[in-house]
C-alpha cells in the first residue's frame, strides 16, 4: 500500500473556453492538478480516466447537459469529490437542483473574485484531502487487524510489536482530531487578525470585544456553548468590513452620506455570509448579523427590536461600543462607560448596564467604585449631547466663532444650534460637558 498521499485534481466545466483559460492561468501555481472539459459530456468519459478528483466545479448553463445534471451523474463517477456550481445567472431552481440532487455544496457566482474562490477551492481540496488521508489511515488500521487475525498464536512478540503500531496509528488519528480542533480555533484567529490588520483603529478590538462579551455572557449566566457561539462572534464581527473603503469606516455613522451608510450597513449581512458555508460558525453568523440592532429598533440590518434581538448580539453590541468609547475617546474606563450608557434603551439594551458596570473592572482596564450621583466630565459628539448637560468648556465654532459660554445649561434649541453649526463650520473637537452617571 502506497502511503504516500496523492496529489489531488480540480475539474473545472465550462462551455466558454475564456473561463477555463481564466480559471487555469488563476490556479496553475496551486498544490493540486487542474483538469478542464467543455461540456457535461465530455467531464463525465474525462473521470472515467481520472483518479484522486477533489473537487468538480461545474457552471449552470451549458449546452445538452446542464451543471446540475452533470454533478449529479458525476457522483457514480467521482463518489468522493466535492461539488461546486459556478455560475454567472441567478437560478433558484438550478442551485437548489445543484445542491439537492448533484450533491453541490455551495452555489458561487461570476465573475468571482481571484482571492475569494482561491481560499474557497483550496478550503474544499483541504477538505477533501482530510478526508482521504483519514480514509488511508483507516485502511491501514483495518490492513493491519486482518493480518492480526492470521497471525499465529505463537508468535507472540510479533503480535505486541504489531499492537504497538495499531496503538499509535490510533493515537496519531486522535491527535489528527485534535490538531483540526486547533486549526478550526487558528482560522477563527486568522480571520479576526485579518479584521485588525485594516488599520490602527482596529488594534486588539475584536480581542478587546471578545473578552468584555465572554465576561458579561458568564456573568448574565449563560451556558458554556452559548459563551462560546458569542467568543466566535465577537472575534469576527467586523469581518464584513473587509473591501470597505477606509474613507467610509473612518467616519462615524452620523457623518456618512447616505450612499456610505448604505455601504457600511451592509457589512454585518456580509459578515454572516462569509462565514456561513462553515456549518459550525452559522449561530456566530446569527449573532454579527444581529450586532448593530438598536434596542428600539432603528438599527441595521433587519430593524430589530428590544427582546427580538439575539442576546448574544445584544451583548456584543455592547462590549463594541465599550471598547470603541474607549479606543477612540482615550476615555478613562469610568468615562466610557458613561458615553456609552447615553444610549441605553436607545442603542443599547439598558438590561445589560449592570452586567458590564461590574465586569468592567475586571476586564482589560480597572476602574473604581462609582458613585451614582456624581458626574463625569465627557468630550462628547453633537449626537451625544442631551437636555440639561451643563458645558465645563466654551464652544468655538471651527473658525473660531463663539456658539456658548461655558456654564450654560444645554437645552433643545442650544443642541439644535451647536448641531448645525458643527455642519456647517466643524471645529476639530468636541463639546466638553458634564454627564451624570446613571
């Protein structure tokens, strides 16, 4: 038996001869061999004649014999390999056949991304290459207890010297096991790195965001796997963010056009898409779909509200905006967590408040006992300013106009006007204010 394990084969399957050349120049530098036919028909005698194919990735549309019909015939061919449907028309019918009778296990699009269906084929020759190396180890444990059986009773020594082998073939199977645990946790990692690796903003927060939400679960008392559905969540829920212009995540949602608000609303449904052919990663997908739902229900994507919203999501939500309060403010803690809580039952569930007022502390910055009844002097956006906040600070417009004295007592029509002039004339800071906390 040959334990040298074999070099696997993509078959693509196109009627236009542009996309085979397109996806052969894309993957001639990949660890697996690239076949291609032109037609249902002519895949189908190709696999009579090949061995080790990982992966089929079929279009739709073709002359005679459509990709559906083709994938579901290839089965008898290539029982083992892996199905892809690649195809440039929105078909329903033609995906759910792909997938329901040709065994297709996901539905890609053109024209594709060279990175995207890069990671996507070599995630499935990974797949498939797992497989096959489990299915030879296997073999060679089953090879090894039939010769087990004809040995000779006496021949004892030979007997434990063979045990010995099977022992470890097993230990190295579970081990195998193991190390998928581990590479399942690196991926995880590796797409939250990817997230941090836009720019310094994104510094340490999807680990920031991770631990501040895993305490608050444990603390709200949820159970081990809801805790770590969330810990997935929360180191990914910026993954939808990748390919958005820095120029739109630079801007805080107040100050978006409405042509880059409709871009960054996006990014949670993007998120939950990335990461949904991955069947154990789906109650993350849920909860960063869910992450910017508003408690009352003026948020994205799906306008969601109050106890509608995942409390994962409701929790993580949270331990974003905490950590942006303070990445973004170089707030102290007790100062971020007052920004924050100005928009409980507005942004924020206010149910939470006292699940993180006390996991705070011991999270990833300390903070002392608060009074309830004392104030915290805040740098606050002109979206954040409330009735009744009294300015420690003048109020200069960006020319250097004088909008208010410090000492004043903010009201409805002084908000208004602060609000219109920083559109019109911005000044580089904020308005400085004293907020009492809650």
């Amino acid at each position: 038996m040959n334990d040298e394990p074999a070099r696997p084969i993509v078959l693509f399957v196109d009627d236009e001869d542009n996309i085979l050349k397109a996806l052969q120049r894309l993957t001639m530098d990949e660890e697996f061999d690239t076949e291609i036919a032109n037609s249902g028909d002519a895949a189908l005698r190709k696999l009579t004649t090949l061995q080790d194919v990982a992966l089929i990735v079929s279009d739709q549309r073709m002359p005679g014999m459509n990709g559906a019909e083709f994938l579901q015939q290839s089965q008898q061919l290539a029982p083992d390999a892996i199905r892809m449907l690649l195809t440039g028309y929105s078909d329903i019918s033609a995906a759910a056949d792909a997938i329901n009778k040709g065994g297709a296990s996901r539905y890609l699009n053109k024209p594709w991304q060279d990175e995207d269906l890069l990671q996507t084929l070599r995630g499935a020759v990974e797949t498939w290459r797992l497989s096959s190396e489990n299915k030879r180890l296997q073999a060679i444990v089953q090879a090894q207890n039939e010769e087990l059986k004809q040995w000779n009773e006496n021949l004892k020594n030979r007997v434990l010297q063979q045990t010995t082998a099977i022992r470890k073939k097993a230990d190295d199977l579970n081990e195998a096991l193991i190390q998928l645990k581990h590479n399942y946790n690196g991926i995880i990692s590796a797409f939250s790195n990817l997230v941090e690796m836009q720019g310094q903003r994104m510094q340490q927060h999807a680990r920031n965001v991770a631990e501040l939400a895993t305490s608050a679960a444990r603390e709200y008392g949820l159970m081990p796997e809801e805790i770590e559905i969330i810990r997935t969540a929360a180191l990914l829920h910026d993954i939808g963010e990748i390919g958005i212009p820095d120029r739109v995540l630079e801007k805080s949602q107040e100050y978006m056009t409405q042509d880059d608000l409709q871009l960054y609303s996006q990014h949670p449904v993007r998120g939950q898409m990335a990461i949904d052919s991955i069947v154990d990663l789906r109650p993350a997908g849920v909860l960063i779909r869910h992450h910017h739902e508003n408690y009352n229900g003026t948020g994205f994507p799906d306008r969601l509200k109050g106890d509608q919203i995942p409390i994962g999501a409701r929790i993580l939500a949270y331990a974003d905006q905490l950590d942006r309060a303070v990445a973004n403010g170089g707030d102290t803690a007790e100062q971020a967590l007052v920004r924050v809580e100005l928009g409980l039952s507005i942004k924020l569930d206010p149910g939470l408040q006292r699940v993180f007022r006390k996991i705070a502390r011991y999270a990833y910055f300390t903070m002392p006992e608060m009074d309830p009844n004392a104030t915290v002097e805040l740098e606050l956006r002109p979206e954040e300013l409330r009735n009744g906040m009294l300015l420690t600070r003048d109020v200069l417009s960006g020319t250097g106009l004088m909008l208010l004295n410090k000492g004043v007592t903010l009201d409805a029509v002084k908000i208004e006007a602060i609000q219109r002039y920083y559109q019109l004339d911005p000044p580089q800071r904020g308005i400085w204010a004293l907020v009492h906390q809650r």
